[in-house]
C-alpha cells in the first residue's frame, strides 16, 4: 500500500464518520429516534472497519512485516 492510498482511505473514514452524523441528525428531525440511529450504523460501521484496516496496516509497518511505501 502506498501513503497516498493510506491517506485516502483515513479521509474516507473521517468523512464517512461526517456523513453517518449527518444522516442522525437530519433524520431525526423527520423520524424517531431509533429508525435514525438504525440508518446510521451502516455507514458507522463502514468507517469503523476502514480505521481497524488501517490501524492494522499501521502495526505492521511499525513492525516491519509489511510496509507503507
């Protein structure tokens, strides 16, 4: 993986993190509380999974086993 891809996917994750406050909070002008927070898990759990990539792919370039070139 090359550091433009890294940074790429970080901004993703901060922006999908954006998106899903987003999507609460103006559903939750319109609709209850719980059918807004069950139309923000999806896009929370995308960037969630993004961050534990890259946090992973961090380790390993720490450790020397794979390398962010």
């Amino acid at each position: 993986m090359n550091r433009n891809r890294f940074v790429l996917l970080a901004i993703a994750a901060f922006g999908l993190l954006l998106a899903s406050f987003l999507i609460r909070g103006t559903t939750r002008i319109l609709l209850p509380y719980r059918i807004s927070l069950i139309l923000a898990a999806p896009v929370v759990f995308a960037a969630f999974a993004i961050i534990v990539y890259l946090f992973l792919w961090g380790l390993l370039d720490l450790f020397g086993v794979r390398s962010i070139e």
